[in-house]
C-alpha cells in the first residue's frame, strides 16, 4: 500500500469521548506503509512481549509531525512523532521510548484515565471496543488513527502523567528492555533528547515534555537505574530494521536531493536502493526508480514490502496491470497484511478486476476496518458488483471514521433500508445512525 500522509479526526466512539471531555475534534495526521509498519513491529516486538503485552494488537503508528513527541491514548497503539524517530541515533533509543509507553498501558495509566470518564457503557454500545476506537480513524485517502490535541487544559488533563507514573513508567520500561534483550541505555539516551525543554516557554517546548514531566532529577534516577542493569550489545536484527524505516520516513520527508546525496552513507544495500526509488520516484524518473526498487528486490527476493513498494509506484504512474501482478507477489509473501492487501486490491480494481479486487478489500477490511483508503475502494466495488446496500454502509463508516457524521447519517441510513434487518451489516449501519443522530442532539 501507499505511504499516506491523512488527515484524522476522531472515530465514532472517540468522538464521543472528545465531547464528554467537552473536547475539540483536532485534526491530526499519520504515515501509514506496511513495509513501515512492518518495521515498526520488528523493532517493538520482543519489548511489547516483556511487557506482557501482545505485538499483534499494540501497533506502533507515526504520526505527521516533525516534533518530539509520543504518547498513548488507549490500550491498543502507541503514537510516536515522526520528528522522533529522525532525531534517534540507534533502534535501542527507539525500543527505550517503546518500552516506556508500553509501561503507561502495562500498568493500567490509560485504564485509569479511560475508567474516569462518565457514560462509558454508552461508547461500548457503538459496538466498536473502546481502545480500538480510541485509536482508530482515517479519511477517504486512507488509513488512520485518533491523537487527541496538547492544547487545552481537559486535553492536557487526559493526556499527561504525572511524575509518579513517569517514574514507574521509567523503571518498568528499563526492566522490559532487559528482558527483551534491548540495551537499557537506550531509554536514557532518548530521554536526553528532550533535557533542557523544561527551561523553555511552553509555546517552544516539544509536546512530550508538557505530556511527560521530565527533570533531571527524574533523569538522574533512571541513569542510576540503568547503571544497575548494565549495558547490552546493540541488536543487529533491530538496527536493521530501524535503518530501513528511518530511510523510508526521511525519503519520503525530505527532498529527492537530500536523499540523493546521503545514499553512499546508507550501510544497507538494499535500503538504499529503496531510499534512492522514492527519491527517483518523487522526481517523477520511474524507469530510474523501478531499477532502483528491483536492486533491493534481488538483494531480499523474499521481502513481500520492497514488492509493495514496486507497486506502488507502478500504480502511481498507471502501470495498472504490472501494478496489480507486482501486488500479487506481495500477497504472495504477506498474505494476511492489511496494507498489502488494499494495495492489491486498489491495482485490481484499476486494471478493471472488479470480482477479484473486492475479495482482497473484503479480506483487509476482516484484518484492519480502519483503513479509510480501503473503504473508499471496497465501497466502489461493492457498487461496480451490484450490491448497493454494502456499497452505502462501508461508505457511511468511511465518513463516520472522518468525523463527518451528518453525512455517515444519510448513508448509514440508505443502507438500512437496503439490507436485511437484523443481519451484522444492518447492525452495523444502526450504530452509525445512532452516532450520527447523537452528535446532531449535540449541536
């Protein structure tokens, strides 16, 4: 799938947390790729699993953001700042940052915050679970997440921890990192990032600090602390995988030039063969580009992302049937990924594979329902197939994930009377009417 950059506000039940809150819907915005993602979830795995936590249901998703910042906001994703991720120096700083937000949702900070607010028996009614819905929402070009805004002082309130918790956080994060092997140093060394922010004026501070309180003597402490568990070899698995990732945010960041020029610095062949097709690619050279993303191919035959990739720019330069028999060996190789499979399904519904297309959508809808790029094809094919009462209800939930509820009203509504009563979509369509409705009584 594409390398999105969306903007997000709140999901259905999210939205009704805002206003409990008595919130503003802030936008916000993600980066979304499954070669990304996929790293993301290497780098984080063996620390989400000291912390008891399972790396299938906690995703780790960046947001737009060229700021220091990460934070947690329900039990199922952890948000961190693109600006983060490009200012680290190794994985072990990442998987520190991890570690300590992972702490905040092993320890139950969020359960506590999220048990607080009233109605909640209301927001479970929506039938979408609580944290996942926290978490989730996107816009008709694709994939997304909720982040609830810094500014404020409800906001603020909900979001930030106090120095108990950032302290119990601390020591947790540094004990998962030791069990999972991880370098402790490494939640040390990010942590210094952001000494020093606290001497500034609130409006130059980065949000992790008003968010996270840090002084130095919170950092004396952890230093003491990891001094305690000793230091550990850097991982070369996970240092891989953060170079890769770090290569593909910076590529798609920063100028074709920028990259070009950094290239001979990249210690990985085959991610810089994959920086140099998106500088290529963004420079509009797609014969250069797709040479480019075949090296890094050949060097890894049976990495189903850097084929991802390929169909990506295949499909962005209307290569629709190359585009969809690139993705077909992509799912070859990750036939459950999400992002994978709407991609597929997009190069097929392109190349005019109408039938085959909806069962690649239907089936990364099954994997991933938050995934607004994926609703806007799965509801043209539901549409291109006749079947018009599947069509209205994926596009009311595609609009009620964007906060357009009025108009998730009037298809959620469409599709009642399309679809047989009782039956799970109808169901499904009734909790977007309720949502809908709802937030009209709120005006």
């Amino acid at each position: 799938m594409s390398f999105h950059l969306i903007r997000l506000v709140p999901s259905i039940a999210a939205m009704l947390i805002l206003a409990l809150l008595a919130l503003p819907a802030q936008a916000a915005s993600l980066l979304r790729d499954a070669d990304m993602e996929h790293a993301l979830k290497q780098i984080a795995a063996p620390v989400l699993r000291a912390a008891g936590l399972n790396p299938n249901r906690v995703k780790i998703l960046v947001v737009n953001e060229n700021t220091l910042n990460a934070f947690v906001v329900g039990n199922d994703a952890i948000f961190i700042h693109y600006g983060l991720i490009t200012k680290m120096n190794n994985a072990a700083m990442l998987q520190g940052i991890i570690a300590h937000e992972a702490a905040h949702i092993a320890n139950g900070h969020i359960v506590r915050r999220l048990g607080n607010l009233s109605n909640s028996r209301t927001i479970a009614g929506l039938g979408l679970a609580l944290a996942a819905a926290a978490a989730a929402a996107g816009n008709s070009e694709a994939a997304g997440g909720i982040a609830i805004g810094a500014s404020g002082s409800a906001q603020r309130a909900f979001l930030s921890h106090t120095r108990a918790e950032e302290a119990s956080a601390d020591q947790s994060g540094v004990r998962y990192m030791k069990s999972a092997g991880a370098s402790p140093q490494g939640l040390l060394d990010a942590l210094n990032i952001f000494v020093g922010q606290e001497t500034l004026s609130v409006g130059r501070q980065d949000p992790y600090t008003r968010s996270h309180p840090l002084s130095r003597d919170r950092v004396r402490a952890l230093a003491g602390f990891v001094a305690s568990y000793g230091d550990l070899p850097a991982d070369p698995t996970a240092e891989y995988w953060f170079a890769r990732l770090q290569g593909k945010i910076t590529a798609y960041n920063r100028a074709p030039s920028w990259t070009l020029r950094r290239l001979k610095s990249e210690g990985y062949g085959d991610v810089r063969y994959l920086r140099e097709a998106i500088a290529l690619h963004k420079n509009s050279k797609t014969k250069k580009a797709l040479r480019a993303i075949d090296g890094a191919i050949a060097a890894r035959p049976n990495d189903p992302y850097f084929r991802d990739q390929k169909g990506q720019i295949l499909l962005e330069t209307r290569n629709f049937a190359a585009a969809a028999n690139t993705y077909a060996s992509a799912v070859q190789r990750a036939p459950n990924d999400p992002l994978v499979l709407s991609g597929y399904g997009r190069a097929l519904l392109a190349n005019g594979q109408v039938k085959k297309a909806l069962g690649a959508l239907e089936k990364s809808r099954r994997q991933d329902f938050r995934d607004g790029s994926m609703l806007r094809d799965l509801a043209t094919a539901y549409a291109k197939t006749g079947q018009t009462g599947m069509a209205a209800l994926i596009t009311a939930e595609r609009y009620a994930l964007v906060g357009r509820l009025k108009d998730a009203g009037i298809h959620a509504r469409r599709a009642s009377g399309l679809l047989g009563k009782g039956s799970g979509p109808w169901q499904r369509a009734q909790d977007v009417l309720i949502a809908s409705q709802r937030a009209g009584k709120r005006k």
